[in-house]
C-alpha cells in the first residue's frame, strides 16, 4: 500500500491530498482496497456515484454501447443524442441542452450563454455584461470560476482573472435585488452550497431569488451539478420551492457514476443564442456519454430515488442529530447532502474522517471543520446504522482519548 501512495504522490501532481487507502474495487455503496478490506462509501464520488459503484443497468448500458459506437464527436448527427437530450428536458422541464463533460465546463457554458443572451436579447452594452453570484459558492476549478471564488487559496497564484463577476452574500434575497443593475446578466446560485460545507439557504430563499430575477429581467442560473438528480429528495434542489430556473447546470450523477457527463439546458431565446462554431467540446454529446446518461435517468425513475433520498436523509440526519457529543457543533443538509460540522477546538474533520476510515467508512473533510455525509442514494437503512455506529465509534473513542 505504502509502495502505491508513494508512486502516486511522486507521479502526480499533488493536488489533492486523499486519505490514506488505496482503492482496488466497488460495488454499489461498498469499496474495497488492495487488502480486501470494505469500507461503506459515505461520499459517492463528492455526489458523482449516486447509483452506488458499478450498477449493472449502467455497466450493461455502457458495455452495449462501447461495443457499438463511443465517440464521433458533434461532426455528425448520432441516434443517442437526441433521445438523451429529449430525456434529459423532459424529466427537468428545460426546453434545450447543450452537453459537456465536466461540471465546470458546463457552468462555462452558462456563462457564455448568459452573456451572450444579455447582449443579444436584453440588450446590455457590449462587453458590460454582470453575472452575480453568492460568496462561498463553488463551480469548479478553470480560472474564469475561480476568478469569482470568495476562497482565498482557490484563487491565489492563478490570476488575473475574467472581469464582469459581483459577489452578494449567500441566502440574502435582499443583497441580490440591490445588486442587479441595468447591466446584469445572470444570477449564477447552489441551492444548497455543497463545497462551503453544505450551506442550507433559508426557506424561501430561492423563491424570493425567482421572483426578483423575474422582476428584473435576470435569468435565474441554478447549478445543480452537487444538488441535482435527487442527491436532496427531489430531482431538482430547486423543486423544493417550486423554482423553475431559466438555465439550470447538471453534471456528476448525470454519468451514472461511470463517466464524466454534464449539461447546461436552459429556456429557448437563452439557448437560442448559440450559432455552429460559438462553442463545442470534442467528447461532449458523444454517444457512450448520452447511453450512460440516458439509462441513469431511468434508473432514477424506476428506482424512486427522490423519495429514497428524502427518507434515507431524513434517517441519516435525524440520528446523526440525536448523537449528544461536544465534539459536534451542528449537522444539516437536505436528502442525502449532509455536513456535520465539528468544534475544531475538539477535532480536525480531517482527523474524524481518518478515524472513520479505521472504522470501515468513507468520507472526507470540507474546509476543515465540516464531515461530508453524502452517501450513493441507494444506501439502505441498516448501512445508515452502519454509519452512525461508526461516527459515534470516532466520538467515543476521541472523547475517552481528550
Ligand atoms: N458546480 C458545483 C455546485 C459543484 O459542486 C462542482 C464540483 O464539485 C462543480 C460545479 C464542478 O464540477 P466538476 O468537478 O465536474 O468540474
């Protein structure tokens, strides 16, 4: 083990810093490593492997179609994107899409279109277009998203940075309705902050954000890469509040846990604005992404993960709150998108996610303080015991140890 984390740190770039285990396979909520031991996956790929590891529907979906066509790129017409993309709208109430890979690519793409649509069809002057979006927010990591990132290390050593970016507090309908000027574009928002460490909005929150953008003639972005495709018991965060957004961002579980699939769908006249040769991406759209993707659409239908998000989150968070330790300052979230946030006097969450490792689960820390929870939706009650007995585990052990 130790021979493969040192070939690792020495190869590449080390930008991430993982926990100490070394992963050789999956299956649904359960990962092994090289030993044979099994951990219970409390992290899902930060969202990514919502259907658990390898589910046979979208490894067969994935195995037919690399067997009959993968990649053409967007050169040509194929009998997989139009169906998918069909899907894909109908299922989210969107009218047209635009597929990409990654997450952040896909807020790219809503950038793009948000600016564009503001010169063309709001009629903002050229090159003063504003998009607005929420401090702590989190989109990805090219250098026009980290541009407008309020976390200092995401940012430092990497500018300079794309202008036409303002910043208001998360939560604050009143701070974004004094922030739009005639020039503004987009209101870009989480509807429940993933990365900050799983930041819940207070209700209404996002309604109030509808409203105002409708009033003001700003298109509501919603990025739903984290949040989307049931991950808080709906399909859509937004659905929570009955919010239909003007452009809405998927990305993660849109791959089935198998590839990196995304999208950005949005209205007609926003969409609209796209002409052959604005932008492109050579595997976005292609025919294995969109099998992959297709089948996990179905699959979140057949399998009722919305509602099974919804219970499993309500059980996981209402046990995680009937745990009494000091050592736990808070634990929110909505579904499966859980953050338990730690007194960092007590313990680092790096140390608790560490610990939980020794105990046969797996997580990871956010900004130092906060324990994400976020299992694959699959996970069944008795793995949810599973869990808490193994935070409870770490706290007991910690608090006989302080
Ligand atoms: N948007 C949100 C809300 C995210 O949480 C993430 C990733 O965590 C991204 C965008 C970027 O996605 P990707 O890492 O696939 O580029």
């Amino acid at each position: 083990m130790e021979n493969l984390i040192a070939l690792e740190k020495k190869v590449c770039a080390e930008n991430y810093a993982p926990l100490p285990v070394v992963l050789h396979s999956g299956a649904g909520v359960w990962l092994t490593d090289i030993h044979g031991k099994r951990y219970l996956d409390m992290m899902s790929a930060y969202s990514a492997t919502s259907f658990g590891h390898s589910h046979p529907r979208l490894v067969a979906a994935l195995t037919a179609q690399a067997q009959t066509l993968a990649v053409t790129s967007r050169a040509y017409y194929t009998d997989r994107l139009g169906p998918f993309l069909q899907r894909l709208c109908e299922m989210t109430g969107m009218a047209r899409a635009l597929p990409m890979n990654t997450g952040a690519e896909a807020v790219e793409t809503a950038l793009k279109a948000a600016r564009k649509w503001a010169y063309q069809v709001k009629g903002v002057t050229p090159e003063r277009a504003q998009i607005i979006v929420c401090a702590g927010n989190f989109a990805g990591r090219t250098t026009t998203i980290v541009g407008f990132s309020s976390e200092a290390q995401y940012r430092q050593g990497f500018g300079p940075f794309a202008p036409g970016f303002v910043s208001v507090p998360f939560g604050d309908a009143a701070a974004l309705e004094a922030a739009i000027t005639p020039d503004t574009a987009a209101f870009l928002v989480e509807p429940v902050q993933g990365e900050a460490g799983i930041i819940v909005p207070p209700d209404g929150y996002l309604a109030q954000c509808r409203a105002i953008c409708s009033r003001h003639n700003v298109l509501l972005i919603c990025d739903e890469v984290q949040t989307g495709l049931c991950r808080t018991g709906r399909l859509l965060a937004c659905q929570h509040e009955g919010v239909q957004p003007d452009g809405l961002i998927l990305g993660k579980a849109l791959g089935g846990g198998l590839l990196p699939v995304s999208a950005f769908l949005a209205r007609p006249d926003v969409m609209g604005v796209f002409r052959p040769g604005d932008h492109g991406s050579t595997f976005g759209g292609n025919p294995l992404a969109c099998a992959v993707g297709h089948a996990a659409l179905d699959l979140l239908e057949e399998e009722n993960l919305a509602a099974r998000a919804e219970r499993m989150g309500a059980l996981l968070l209402g046990r995680l709150r009937r745990l009494r330790y000091p050592a736990i300052r808070e634990v929110r979230g909505k579904g499966l998108l859980i953050g338990m946030e730690l007194d960092s006097t007590h313990i680092s969450a790096r140390e608790f996610c560490e610990r939980l490792m020794y105990f046969g689960v797996l997580s990871k820390d956010t900004h130092g303080t906060v324990v994400r929870l976020a299992p694959p939706l699959v996970i069944s009650e008795q793995e949810i015991d599973i869990a808490v007995a193994a935070v409870a585990a770490v706290l007991d052990e910690f608090d006989m140890a302080a």
